[in-house]
C-alpha cells in the first residue's frame, strides 16, 4: 500500500511564503497558492499573519498587490531571531518564479 503521508519540509509556509514573495513581489495570490499547493484562502491567511507581524507591507498597485519584505524586523521565533532575514530570504533564487 503506497503511502499518504505527506512530505515534511525545512521551511514553514510562512517562510516559503516570505521567500516566495520577496523573490517576486507583484505574485498574486491564486498564483503563490498554486505553488505552494494550498488553498487560495490559506495563502490570503499566510499573507494576513506575516502583515501583522510587519515582516510584510502590502501595497496597492491598481487592482493588484505589490508586496515588500521587511527584513530589518526580526524573526518571532526565539531561535531564529538572531538569524537575518537577509540571508534567509537570498533562498529566493532557488524557488521557481
């Protein structure tokens, strides 16, 4: 019997999302979704939570969304926030476009 049990993965959704986003900020949501292999709605959720934390300032550009990362604001995690965000989000060049 062939196993159901889905992969695991070094990087949270919130961090690929960041990743994600900062390598190609006009991504729009059914496009970071279909990526990621989630629901619109969780996306939309993913984006809201890292806006509130301020690691994400969402822009306005006509109809659509230009997102910025803001990688001077430290990681929550304890044991992360001495990492830079910088250095996290250089990954940006190995996720597909």
């Amino acid at each position: 019997m062939p196993s159901t049990k889905k992969p695991w993965s070094l990087l949270s959704r919130h961090g690929q999302v960041l990743i994600l986003l900062a390598g190609n900020p006009c991504l729009r949501i059914i496009d970071l979704a279909r990526t990621l292999g989630i629901s619109e709605r969780s996306a939309r959720l993913l984006v809201g939570s890292l806006h509130r934390s301020n690691l994400l300032s969402i822009h306005k550009t006509g109809r659509n969304n230009t997102y910025q990362v803001n990688s001077t604001v430290p990681l929550p995690n304890s044991l992360e926030r001495h990492i830079p965000l910088e250095s996290i989000l250089k990954l940006s060049s190995h996720f597909p476009a």
